[in-house]
C-alpha cells in the first residue's frame, strides 16, 4: 500500500523486507526498489494489470465435481445473465457428452485434477496419459483443448506446477499460497509445448472464500440478502485493490435450488458491474501476453519521459495501458508516439498526479516509443 502523507510519502509492504514472499527473489526485488523510487519521487512507469479501460476483473468458476442436473442450471443462469462461466469438471464427467456440451456454451470447459506432481517419473507419466485422456474427451465433443487446472485442495506448488506445465496447461486456480489479488506469471522448466509460451504457466489466485465456506457453519440456513451482501463485499474489497475477483461455485454449494435467489442477484450485480468480466483462458492470455511487455524509461530533459515498449510475447497485444508516475515533475503532461505518431490517449488523476496512457496494437515483436512532455 502506498499513501501521500502530507509532503511526505508511505510505503507499506505487508511483510518483512526480508520475508520469501513471492516464491521468486526477483519480484520482490522489484517491488522493493519500485516501492523505493516511489517515495523518493523517481519517474516511475508500469504496465497497468487489465486492459483498458478496465480497472479490475472478475472471473466465475463453477466446480463441477457432483449433481450434473444443478451444472446445466447454472450454466443456464449464466447464460442469461450474460455472465461467463470457467467450469472445472471432475474427470468422472468428462463422458457426459450432453453435459459437457451444454456447459460449452455457457463458457469454457477447464479440468478439475486430483493428482499434480504426486510419486515418482512412473506416476507423472501415468497422470499425464489420464490428463491427455480427460481432455481427448471434451475435444470429442467440443473440438476445444481444455488448457486450465483446477487442482485438488486448491493448492499447486512449483514442482506441480511445472508438471501442468509439462502436460500443456495454460493456467491453473488455486487458493492456497496466494499471496496476492493479481495472477501471476510463474515461471517453470519445462520441454517446450506447442500449447502454452515457453517458461511459464499463469497461476490465477482466490483471495477470498468459495461458497461452501463463507460461514463456518457451512451454506445451510444462510439469509440470501446475507450471501448476496458478503459475496458483493468480497468483490468490491478485491476490486477496490484493482485485482481480479474469483467467484467460485460448487454444485453442491450455491448450485444448489434453494440459492437460486442468491445467485441471481449476485450474478446480476456482476453483469452490470464496471469490471472486466472473462473467463480463466482470457484472463491468463491477456496475464501471459501483458507479462512480456518490456519496458525502458528514460529521459531526455527536466520535463520529459521517453517510454520504450517492446512486446516479447508471441501474439498480438491490444488495449495495454501505461501508469506513468512522474515524480518531481511538474506541469501538465501531454503525450504523443514517436517519431510522429498521434497523441495517444490520456488519463491524468489530480490527486495522485498519475497518468495513464492507452498503448496502439502491438504485433510480436513490435514496439512503440511514448514520449511525455510537462509543460509548465
């Protein structure tokens, strides 16, 4: 957390200075040194978490585990409220062709996985051959791959992670080990994949409870105003962090018909929220492509930030903004593309004097130079 305290500035981390935080010493590195120039008003620029214009996100993932019949209504309910759902289906499903299919088009089919990383080489290859199986099925019946785990307890540590990895998975939704309200791109060693980038795997993490434990008593007997006020306080405390927001279901939780009130109207005041509503596959794609943007600040004058951006990532990114901090400069900024491109839009926020700068489409490889002038 940071905060202007009168001429004054005040970094608070949240932990030790020294603490392993974040599984790699790099990120905590850099969040240090950011947080470092920040409250010593050094320029500063980052690429923002979502894309343009949003400012948060919120993802609905459906544990499709037990009760087929409560999946199809709440893919139907989704579906109506325009809602997309992630549904993470027990391998024991899988051959429910009529499910599936119907769940396909309320969203996207993800695994739900008990075994990531357990017992030896033998049973590495033994899981993946099962995997490779669960997921030949839903491309049976829906010609899609699914590319997202849901593993067993909702906890994945790297060497499980690096098994999804190796097996082609994308991303997987964990809970346990979350240390923060954004996804994170955790970087594996793997053989290369025609499925995932090379080098990482987008852990998207559940900073809040699951339905089955908003009380400790469990789901029976819940007030729905009361569900509906505590799952919509989660949401806005994530969202006020400017995270992504992991509303997760179970069929035997909320899917249950007696919730049916509570869940549409929390389903509805999503819809008709200002957050970037996507489903796992959008969310960690966007994760991955945003996580190679390279950027380069420098500068030529007293008031003047030149902003190199190169995309690394091996699709095209759209819709990426820039958060410029400019420090000790003063004045108002106008922005425009180098050499002699268009004026790029531009967002400035008064109090914290950040401005946000919308970036062109950027192809593989390509790159863009920004340049912020202050004039006084």
């Amino acid at each position: 957390m940071r905060k202007q305290v009168e001429e004054g500035r005040l970094v608070w981390m949240g932990f030790h200075e020294n603490s392993y935080v974040t599984g790699e010493a790099d990120r905590a590195s850099a969040l240090l040194l950011n947080a470092l120039a920040w409250a010593a008003r050094r320029p500063l620029v980052a690429v923002d978490p979502w894309p343009a214009p949003f400012t948060r996100s919120t993802m609905v993932a459906v544990d499709v585990s037990e009760f087929p019949d409560r999946a199809r209504r709440l893919a139907l309910e989704l579906a109506q409220a325009r809602v997309p759902g992630t549904f993470f289906i027990d391998p024991g499903l899988s051959g429910d062709g009529d499910l599936v299919r119907e769940l396909r088009a309320a969203g996207e089919l993800a695994i739900r996985w008990h075994h990531a990383n357990e017992g030896g080489r033998a049973r590495h290859a033994l899981d993946r051959v099962r995997m490779d199986w669960v997921r030949l099925a839903l491309w049976s019946r829906t010609f899609i791959w699914a590319r997202g785990v849901r593993p067993f307890g909702d906890t994945l540590d790297q060497p499980g992670s690096e098994f999804l990895a190796e097996a082609g998975v994308r991303y997987f939704l964990a809970a346990g080990g979350v240390d923060s309200v954004l996804p994170t791109a955790r970087r594996v060693r793997r053989t290369p994949s025609r499925f995932v980038e090379e080098g990482s795997i987008i852990g998207l993490g559940r900073s809040s409870d699951d339905d089955l434990h908003l009380s400790p008593l469990g789901l029976e007997g819940l007030d729905a105003d009361w569900i509906v006020r505590r799952l919509t306080d989660d949401s806005e405390s994530v969202g006020r962090l400017g995270g992504l927001y992991v509303l997760s279901l179970h069929t035997q939780g909320l899917g249950g018909p007696e919730y049916l009130p509570a869940l549409r109207a929390i389903l509805g005041r999503i819809a008709a929220s200002n957050a970037w509503v996507a489903r796992g596959g959008e969310i960690a794609g966007w994760w991955s492509s945003r996580s190679r943007l390279r950027l380069s600040l420098g500068s030529s004058s007293p008031s003047v930030l030149r902003i190199d951006v190169e995309n690394g990532a091996a699709r095209p990114l759209e819709n990426a903004s820039l958060a410029v901090y400019p420090g000790l400069m003063k004045g108002t900024p106008q922005a425009r593309l180098l050499p002699e491109g268009p004026r790029p839009r531009m967002i400035v926020e008064p109090e914290s004097g950040r401005v946000r700068l919308d970036l062109p489409r950027l192809e593989p490889g390509g790159r863009v130079a920004v340049e912020v002038t202050f004039a006084r």
